[in-house]
C-alpha cells in the first residue's frame, strides 16, 4: 500500500524512531511501527487484520482507525485522487491501495 502524511509532523513520527520514542512513548511508538508495517504490507485496506481496524468519523466523511494499543489510534483516510467506490456511493476500502495519514494519538 502507498502511504502519504497530512503533514511533515505526522511524516516525521512514522519514519523516525526516536522522534516518535519522544512524542508518543516507546509503547505506543513500537505499536506504530509495526501498524506502519502491516500497511506497507497490505494490498488494500480492507486485507488489514491486526490494530482492530474500524470506520471512524473524522474531518472527512470516511476515515478509518488502527489502534496503537492502549495508547492512541492512527487515523487515516483514502489518498486516491478519484476514490473507488461501491455502487451505493460509499468508499470501497477494498479497493483503497493508497492512504493518508492524518492524525496519530487520542487514545481509544
């Protein structure tokens, strides 16, 4: 899968260890890290298995979730210019191969 930041911050705390170590605990980094791998990993979003993925609401209508354990979710939405979608109009996360990142932390 493809994967986008929604801002420098954001890109920073996935792809530097330390920085992440610092902001978030090293919990809760570990737990990112390896939710980052498991959707490098994945062909589509719908393929994700591990962190309970979930629809959530966010600043856009259809976002989802992977918890980073007991400390945060990560939350990311559909990066496709033209997203796919199912014929009822909603996104169709099995069909989504790129993301963006848009927001890490929260909790549950």
């Amino acid at each position: 899968m493809e994967i986008a930041f929604e801002n420098r911050k954001l890109r920073r705390l996935c792809e530097d260890e330390k920085a992440a170590d610092e902001a978030l605990g090293e919990g809760c980094a570990r737990h990112l890290r390896h939710r980052l791998a498991d959707l490098m990993a994945a062909k589509s979003v719908a393929s994700l298995c591990a962190g309970f993925p979930r629809a959530i609401t966010f600043e856009e209508p259809e976002a989802m979730a992977l918890e980073l354990g007991d400390w945060g979710v990560l939350a990311f939405v559909s990066n496709h210019a033209t997203p796919p979608t199912k014929k009822d109009g909603r996104l169709d996360w099995g069909r989504v191969t790129r993301i963006r990142i848009v927001s890490i932390g929260g909790g549950k």
